[in-house]
C-alpha cells in the first residue's frame, strides 16, 4: 500500500508563454499556470471535471476506431488531461500529487502481474486473467482492513451511467431484489414519471430554477426506470440509447441536407419547416 513519505507541494506555474516540450514537469507547471491565470480552470472542482473525464473516455475509443493517428494523439492528450487535471487540484489540497499516482500505479502493476516479475507462472491469457481477479479480490480485504468494508454493489464496474444503472440492477435481481415480471418495472416508471411532473406543473422559472436538484433527483429515478423496463425486455439500454442517438443525426443531416440543397442554413429555417422534413427523413428511412 503506498504512503505518502514527502511534502505535497502543488506544481510552481510556467512563467510566459511555454514551449511545447513533451516533459511532464512541463505540462503539470502549465497546467498550475491555467488554474492560477484561466477563470474557467479555476472554477473547476474534481466533481465538476468528472463528466468531462467521462466524454474524454469515449472520444478516445471512438478516435481508436478511427485508426486516424492525429485523432489519437489528440484524444489522449486530452484524457491525459484530465489526470493532470485532478492532481494538479488535489495538490492544491495538500492530498497527493503525481508522483503519488505514479507510485501507485507502479505498485499495482507489479503486484497483479506476479507471473512477470516473480517466479509465478501462468500458462495463457484466462490464466492471468483469472490471477488477476484473485490478486485484486486480495487487494479488497487489504481495503476491508482499512475500515471500507466492501458492499454487494460495489464490484460494479465504472461506466456509462445507463451501463451502471443496468448492471445495479442485474446484480440486484441476483440478490432477490427485484420484480417478478415487466408490470412492476412500468408500474414504477410511471410513478417516478408523475413525480417529475409534479415538481414542474405549474411551476415558474424561478422555482423550478430553485428546486432543480431535486428535479434533478426525479429525472434521474425516471432514467433509472426506464433502463429497468430495457433489463425485463433483456435489452441493452445502451445499445438501445445509441441507436436513437445515431437516428436522430442520422435524420437531422437529412434536414440539413435538403436545407442546402434550395440554398438554405438551418439558422435560416424554422421549427415548421424542419419538423416537415423531419417527417420526410422517416418516410426516407423505410425506403
């Protein structure tokens, strides 16, 4: 287990305008430069970096899919960010800094791979595969040792928000939590439906301006239903909210398109005239 053994001393920023140099010092004294000169880095909190970390995530997958090099560099650069992002604001903090990330992922990657650097050997891929999920399962009792017991749900893997929700979920139905068939999951789709509406109808801007966390709360309940109906229909909510996803740009170029092809923007158009060709793109698509 890693502890710190030196002084947490966030980054000293970079004096003028840096060169890019490809050092890490270099980048971690620009980034401290950004938190002390730029108004939007300052702002930022390690829970307000957390969405951008995910989309960062995802860019890069689809960058890897692209096979596109500058894409990549680019997409990895800026998930790069988002950890020297984090530690510059937790050094700030007194907490860690890079050098303590660093350490620690060192530490991991050469306990979970005893096969190459002990005299351990595994025979194929499903072998270390399966070393690996004991040697972290041993990592977790170290955790239980530290006072965080584990929970049921915690082995969850990180994700997309619609891929947690469903594998709570699955996990959940594993434990006897869950209803014996799809009425109860709509039945409770429903309800959480009519409490959003409640906290809106007839409601001002101002107060639902002011009441948005828990409108907030209630958005989320019906999400979370919803990808519980996608479970019973042993349906992918991902898969099922990326389709739509594409569907939508997919139809939405068709208007752009047809816009263009009389001389128009969309800027130029209004919502009559693009809903028209928003029903034409659906008649298009089942052509």
């Amino acid at each position: 287990m890693t502890t710190l053994n030196h002084k947490i001393v966030a980054p000293t920023p970079v004096q003028g305008t840096p060169d890019a140099s490809g050092q890490l010092e270099d980048l971690l004294a620009l980034m401290a430069r950004l938190r002390a000169d730029c108004p939007w880095d300052k702002k930022q909190t390690n829970h307000s970096l957390i969405p951008y970390a995910i989309e960062e995530a995802y860019e890069l997958g689809e960058a890897v899919q692209s096979e596109d090099d500058e894409d990549i560099k680019g997409e990895l650069g800026d998930v790069l960010l988002q950890v020297v992002f984090h530690c510059q604001m937790y050094a700030e903090q007194g907490r860690f800094d890079m050098s303590d990330v660093i350490t620690t992922l060192q530490e991991k990657l050469v306990r979970r791979h005893p096969h190459v650097f002990e005299a351990e050997t595994l025979k194929d891929d499903a072998a270390v595969k399966e070393r690996w999920d004991e040697i972290k399962a041993e990592e977790n009792q170290a955790r239980e040792a530290r006072g965080k017991p584990p929970r049921r749900l915690d082995a969850i893997k990180a994700g997309s928000a619609l891929i947690q929700a469903q594998d709570v979920q699955k996990q959940a139905s594993k434990l006897g939590f869950d209803w014996d068939g799809i009425r109860g999951a709509f039945d409770k789709l429903d309800e959480e439906i009519d409490e959003l509406k409640a906290e809106l109808t007839n409601k001002s801007k101002a107060e639902i301006k002011a009441n948005i966390s828990d409108i907030e709360k209630e958005l989320g309940d019906c999400m979370f239903a919803l990808v519980n109906v996608a479970r019973k229909l042993n349906l992918d909510a991902e898969t099922a909210t990326l389709t739509c996803v594409h569907k939508f740009k997919s139809r939405f170029g068709y208007i752009e398109a047809q816009l263009a092809a009389v001389g128009k923007r969309l800027e130029d158009s209004d919502i009559t005239e693009m809903d028209a060709l928003w029903e034409a793109a659906k008649h298009h698509e089942r052509l």
